[in-house]
C-alpha cells in the first residue's frame, strides 16, 4: 500500500498536501481500495467555507457511497473536473491525477493534529 511521506492524514481515509497557504485533497490508496471500482465523484463545494470534518462531497463506487472529509477547515477555490469524465483516476492514481479539490487553509495550526505516514500506516495495518 503506498502512504507517501510527506503528506498528511485523517482517520477518515483522506491524504491533504500543503504548499504554502494551498492544500490539496484526496482520498488514501488504503480508501480506494476499500472502495473499489469508483464510477462518480459528487464534488459541489467550490467557493464554500468548511470547518474541519466538514462533508465536501461524495465518491460513489460500484457497491457503495462514502462522504468526503475536510481535513482541516478552509474555503474550497477548486475541483479537479477531470474526475467528471474519469472518477477510476482516483483508484489509479489517488495521490496525483485523482486528486479531488484544492483549498486555502483558515488555520494552518490545524494541521498538527493530523496523523503523519507512520500513524496513518499503523491506523490501516
């Protein structure tokens, strides 16, 4: 299973990279495997203030629906519209080409409570 180092963790599966003021989101290779075959990403959040833990939508596999997680609380300024055509980027490719939204960060003191590589790996061991 790849857990890249340098990214952040939920306990909800979901992975978060900072640059600068910028985060972008996804979902963990741990989270698509789970799911399974991923058939739609439901994504209605852009320009929207979320907190932590907030829902930013939905990823639909063959066999269930799970909600998304904000990992830290900031207002969504994209989304990666190229999983409306191609939501299996997010089983091939969950940590580049399947990523789901970019954001701006409201308090960047909220990432010290996410989990780094080595917790998120014992957390799904």
């Amino acid at each position: 299973m790849n857990i890249p180092q340098e990214l952040k963790y939920t306990k909800d599966h979901e992975w978060i990279r900072i640059d600068g003021d910028v985060a972008t989101i996804g979902v963990t290779d741990f989270a698509q495997h789970e799911l399974g075959d991923i058939v739609f990403v439901d994504i209605n959040a852009i320009g929207k203030e979320l907190n932590a833990g907030d829902v930013f939508g939905t990823v639909e596999a063959v066999k269930t629906v799970s909600d998304l997680f904000l990992p830290v609380a900031g207002t969504i300024t994209e989304i990666n519209a190229g999983l409306e055509s191609a939501p299996e980027k997010v089983n091939t490719d969950p940590y580049g080409d399947g990523w789901m939204v970019k954001m701006t960060i409201k308090d960047a003191g909220e990432i010290a409570s996410l989990l780094d590589a080595d917790a998120y790996s014992n957390l799904v061991a």
